[in-house]
C-alpha cells in the first residue's frame, strides 16, 4: 500500500494527499481530478490521475509509480 503524491510545480517538492492505494487499484481507478492546499508555497493545486504518483516503501526503497 502507497500514498498518491503530486509535484508541487512551484518549488518541484512532493506533496502527500493523504489518500492511501496501491498501484493495481489505482490503475482500475477512473480518470478524476481534485485541488489541494500546498504546505509548501501556500497556493492551492489542481491535479488529475495523470498527475499522480503512488509512493511505496519496497524492500526500504521509496518508489514512485504512475498508473499504467
């Protein structure tokens, strides 16, 4: 299990969403979009499914995927 993060574009730093999945799930997820409130430059951010990224732990690793 991972955690979807987006890309802040103005400072480039990752930014958790607190929504928890995996990438098999998120592959089977229809396409959506939502804005959240950026802790690291105070602007609020529009993101879709195609901006995602799942961050999993993988044998002490941190990974990031995109859906399929």
């Amino acid at each position: 299990m991972g955690t979807l993060v987006i890309t802040c574009p103005v400072t480039g730093q990752k930014i958790e969403t607190g929504i928890e999945t995996d990438r098999d799930s998120l592959d089977l997820t229809p396409h959506f979009s939502s804005t959240i409130a950026c802790p690291h430059c105070g602007e609020d951010h529009q993101f879709s499914k195609s901006d995602v990224l799942v961050c999993e732990l993988v044998d002490g690793v941190i990974q990031y995927q995109r859906a399929a």
